[in-house]
C-alpha cells in the first residue's frame, strides 16, 4: 500500500533506502508500515538465499539431467556433444573412468614400424571428427626428409582470416624437429611415435626400399661381410633417407652421433621428455590399449589392420640370417638397438602399472572388435601384382599386400581399408575445399601454398 506523503512516495521508487525523517530514527519506508533496519536486513536476506537456493537447486537438476542423457553404460561409449568418454574397467576391482577426449596429436612416423597402419587411425579420427591434419606442401607424403620439418613444408600456413594454422593431428612422415613442430600444434598437443625391432625392421626396410641395388649387396652378404664402421656403407643412404640406424634418422639423431653412445643416451633422454607413449610394433595390442586410454577414445578408434605389410615371397632374405647375422645386424644398427630397449622396458613398466587383468581384459575386448571389423570389411587379402593394381589401390610398392573391401560394407569399412595415399589425397581435397568456401563466405583472400 502506497503512502499518501511526499517522503513514502519517494521512498517507494527505492523500496531498500533508508530514510531519517524528524521523528524517526532510521525507519523504513515501505508496504505495511516503517520497520526497523534489522527486519528488513533479514526479510532481504531471507529473500536472496530462497533465490539463491532455487538457483543451485535448478542447476544441480540440469546438470543431472545432461548426466543422465550422455553417461552409457558400455565400454569406451563415446559423448560426443561434450567430448567426454565414460571407460569402464572390465577387471573386478577396476572402477569408472571417466576422461576428455584427446584431439591434439603428434604421430612421429617412423619408417617400416607398422606406422601407415598407425597413421590410418589418426587419419580416419581426424577424418570422422572434421579436424585440422597437417599435410604436406607437395602431392607427396612426406614433410622434407631427410631434411628436418620446417613448417613452410606445409600444405597451408595460415587460415581464411589470415591466422596462423594451428593444427590438430599430425601423422605423416617427416623429420622430427620439435622447435618447429611446437609453432604448429597446440600446447596441450599428445606426443607418439612407435618403434621397431631394428633387426626386422632393417630387414623389411631392406627388401622394401631396395637397398641391395644402393650397396650392391645382399642382405646375407652385408651382415655377413659387413665393411670397417668407417665405410661409406655407414654413412650413406638411399635417397638420402633410408639406411643403418633408420629410426633414431628419423627421430632427428644426427648420423655422425649413431656410434656415440653418450650422445645416443642424451638423445634418448630428449625423446623420453617429449614424446608421451612409444608404441612398440611387436607388442601392438598393448600398445593399442595404452595408447586408448591415453587419448581417451572408444575401442573401435584404434582397431587397425596391418597395412603395407610384404607378401612372403619377399621376406626370404631375413628367414636366412643366422643367430649370428642377427647379432651383427643388431652391432650395425646400435643407435637404434640402444633406443629400441630403452623404450621397450619403458612400455613393459606402464603395462605392469596397468594391471595384468585389466591388460588381458581390454586386450580381448580389441581382439574381439578388430575381428568384427574385419569380417565387416575385408572380402579378401591380395598381393599386389601389376602396376595397375598399385595405381588403382594408391599403393607404393608392388610388394605388399593389400585388403579388398567388401560391398555393402559399413561406411567406416572405407576409412579403415584406405591406403596412405588415397587418404592423403582425400583430406588434401576435404580441407581445400572447406578453406575455398569460407574464404567465399568472408571476403577474404586465403593464404594457401599448394591447395
């Protein structure tokens, strides 16, 4: 009720104020008459914490709600909307485990390490979730190599606005230069790479890179009758890329430093502080578990299948090393031999931390869905014969295998079955096509080397 005096009026339009008319001594003006300070003070205060109250009850139920919705009750069941995963442990004493998807991602590619197969799980999740790949410059899939990464080798350094790129998945070859590889990939960037045995890898490489034709020997006859260390042979590389000691090449090691052992040891170090997971290609599945659980991804994310793999006819050359040659391959190769155990002892202390059961759990569970990719997708398993069947898979060497996709087969059969270079051409086409039409919406003028 509205008083009829000049001083309630006003005081009405500030219903809080306090008034000091003669006569009183710091009344209140309001409905109901003039009231202390102190019972208004309460009444206010009473108000705001109903408000208060309601607000944090009503917020707490959204919440709950959105909980609800989103949380699965499967394994590794993927939140899309909020970019969250629920991992549940299969183990009896394993409890929920809830994580953040991981989308900044640095793959080191190294060569014959069963890294194209790697690589197709990080090509087809960028793919899936329309995420920024870095590619190279060129048609090629190589960034540089055998010289370092240089961001200018990139495909497109700046966006439609005319700001730097900043990139979330890189996984194709290159030469590992961090400095450079830092300015292009963001802070919170997870760091990977894999590793071979360099005995099966330096005979793979051997046979598939063609090296007896560059050092005019045969395998058998080079560990056989290998040449003093000082030899050419240890220095010299195929197209300058592809030799001796091939991963710590590709991981940045200088060749001069390959039969040091304190500078391999100082390398080894470096690459222990920068990379957060080596895979070791003998012991994939592990691998694969640790690596989901990393980045928090669901278990069909990581099933792979052996890409680039060579028909039998063409490993004949390692079945015939002795015990012996084998030991001298592992001489020859010492920089990655050094760098091969450290890392493997490294995964087997994260394995144990793990948990055997948990392991042994979650390995099941990726055999299990490699196999219904597998019958999913694969009609058959076939050598590539000709050149036409290399041209038509995108496949580089006529010496390996290659998988035929069946029809009617799920969509994601496609992403999976997808050579390297198919799939580099397919994303180089995908992003030149997203930055042309935004940069017809905007007006400006994009900045593109090679697109």
């Amino acid at each position: 009720m509205k008083s009829s005096n000049s001083t309630n009026t006003a005081a009405t339009s500030h219903p809080y104020r306090l008034l000091t008319g003669s006569g009183t001594t710091g009344a209140i003006a309001g409905a109901g008459g003039a009231h202390t300070p102190s019972v208004w003070r309460s009444r206010l205060w009473a108000t705001r914490r109903v408000r208060l109250l309601f607000t944090v009850c009503f917020l707490v139920a959204i919440c709950f709600l959105f909980s609800a919705s989103y949380t699965a009750p499967l394994i590794g069941v993927g939140l899309e909307e909020s970019g969250m995963v629920v991992l549940l442990g299969n183990g009896s004493d394993q409890g929920v485990y809830s994580c953040r998807r991981k989308e900044h991602i640095f793959f080191m590619k190294t060569h014959k390490c069963a890294s194209s197969s790697l690589q197709n799980v990080f090509f087809r999740y960028g793919d899936k979730h329309n995420l920024t790949i870095a590619l190279p410059l060129t048609n090629a899939n190589y960034f540089g190599h055998p010289a370092f990464f240089n961001r200018s080798m990139l495909q497109m350094e700046t966006t439609h606005t005319r700001q730097p790129i900043v990139y979330s998945i890189f996984a194709s070859h290159t030469r590992f230069h961090h400095g450079e590889v830092r300015k292009v990939m963001p802070t919170d960037t997870i760091y990977i790479t894999i590793l071979r045995d360099p005995v099966g890898l330096f005979g793979s490489m051997y046979s598939y890179y063609d090296l007896h034709t560059a050092y005019k020997l045969s395998l058998q006859d080079l560990v056989q009758h290998h040449p003093d260390p000082l030899d050419p042979i240890h220095r010299n590389r195929r197209y300058n890329k592809f030799g001796l000691n091939q991963m710590a090449f590709d991981l940045g090691l200088p060749v001069n430093a390959f039969r040091n052992t304190v500078a391999v040891d100082q390398f080894i170090q470096r690459l222990e502080e920068t990379f957060d997971l080596v895979l070791i290609a003998e012991r994939m599945s592990e691998s694969l578990v640790l690596l989901r659980y990393l980045l928090c991804w669901d278990v069909d994310d990581v099933v792979l299948f052996k890409k680039n793999a060579r028909s039998t006819l063409f490993k004949k050359s390692e079945e015939q090393l002795t015990p012996r040659d084998v030991n001298t391959l592992r001489t020859l190769n010492a920089a990655d031999q050094r760098i091969y155990d450290y890392f493997n002892a490294k995964l087997t202390e994260k394995v144990k931390r793990f948990g055997a059961q948990r392991m042994a759990d979650e390995k099941a569970l990726l055999d299990t869905r490699s196999k219904y990719w597998f019958e999913e997708c694969v009609e058959d398993v076939k050598k590539v014969d000709n050149e036409e069947t290399a041209k038509r898979m995108h496949i580089y060497s006529k010496k390996v295998m290659y998988f035929e996709e069946k029809d009617g087969a799920d969509p994601e059969c496609q992403r999976m079955l997808r050579e390297e270079l198919a799939y580099i051409a397919l994303l180089r086409e995908k992003q030149s096509y997203i930055n042309y039409n935004l940069t017809k919406v905007t007006g400006n003028t994009l900045i593109k080397r090679h697109l």
